[in-house]
C-alpha cells in the first residue's frame, strides 16, 4: 500500500514506481525511477574494488563500526540497557 502524506491543500501517495499528487485541482501522477538493490550496489563496489583496483566505497573500519552499533543496538534491547559506544 501506498505512504500517505495528508497537507492543508492536498495529500500525496507515494507508490514504488510513481507519486501521485491530489488537490482540489485534480490529480498529478509522476513517475520514479526504480532505486536499485542496496546489495547490488555494494556488490557492484566490491567487483570495482577487485577488478578495477578502486577503494571501496566503505572501508573496513566503517563496516566494523557498523556492526558495533548493530551489536549494542541488539544488546540494549536484550538486556533492557543503555548500550555506550566510544
């Protein structure tokens, strides 16, 4: 189902491929292109890091700090906590 965004003068949809604005004018119907896959960005980073010898667009440090917000984030609920990170 659509997300809905209601305004004083109309409201607006927001499908997968298109937004539709309404007013008391009518409606407008705009076209989205389709995002692509977050995993197929990253691997598509990975196989230019690879073949092409680029840096990837996230190092290992930024995946590491990644996973240590994921781990409090899991840890905080669990054990029902604030989670410090340094």
């Amino acid at each position: 189902s659509p997300r809905r965004v209601y305004g004083a003068d109309g409201s607006l949809a927001g499908h997968e491929d298109r937004i539709i604005i309404s007013t008391l004018e009518g409606e407008q119907e705009i076209s989205v292109p389709p995002l692509p896959n977050g995993h197929d960005l990253e691997f598509a980073d990975f196989y230019q890091a690879v073949v092409g010898g680029k840096q990837p667009d996230v190092s290992p440090r930024d995946a590491l700090a990644d996973l240590e917000l994921i781990d409090a984030a899991l840890r905080s609920a669990r054990e029902g906590r604030v989670i410090r990170l340094d």
